[in-house]
C-alpha cells in the first residue's frame, strides 16, 4: 500500500504509533498516518491510497489547477504513472 498526497507544501504528514479502537471499548497500538497543516479553512488536500507492492514507479498525484490559497468546493486531481498515461 502506498499513500499518495497532492504535494501541497501546506500539509506536513507523519507515520507515527497511535491509539485505534478496532471495536467498541477496546483500543491498541497501530500504525498512524497523519496529515495535518496549520492552514485557514476550508483547505484542500487530496490523497491516494494506491493498492501496489511496489515503490520504483508510485508516479504522480497533483491537483490540478488548485491554488493552495483558493480552495474549491470540488478538487481535481491527476495521477500518473511512470511508464504509462493519466488515470
């Protein structure tokens, strides 16, 4: 599993160990992604989980047209591969 953000320099992310609830009343230790920013409301950020095994050629994942002190109601967003064409 890979994690793909939009590349905003406003959001700082972070893989860390934290409390989850996998079921009512019980909690244990997990890995954590945590993407946060110190940014003025309402903000943008787009992330893509993507289902591979492999990390050579993750490829791109970029908002487009997106300014990060404009954000829309509705984000577009590209990503593209390496070795292929835009999904």
């Amino acid at each position: 599993m890979a994690i793909l953000t939009d590349r905003n320099p406003t959001w700082t992310i972070e893989i860390t160990e934290d409390w989850v609830s996998p079921a009512y009343g019980a909690k244990q230790i997990a890995p954590v992604v945590r993407i946060s920013g110190d940014v003025k409301l309402p903000a943008n950020c787009g992330v893509l989980l993507l289902a591979t095994t492999r990390t050579d050629d993750l490829g791109t994942f970029e908002a487009i047209g997106e300014e990060p002190s404009t954000p829309r109601v509705a984000m577009v967003t590209k990503y593209v591969r390496a070795r292929s064409s835009p999904f």
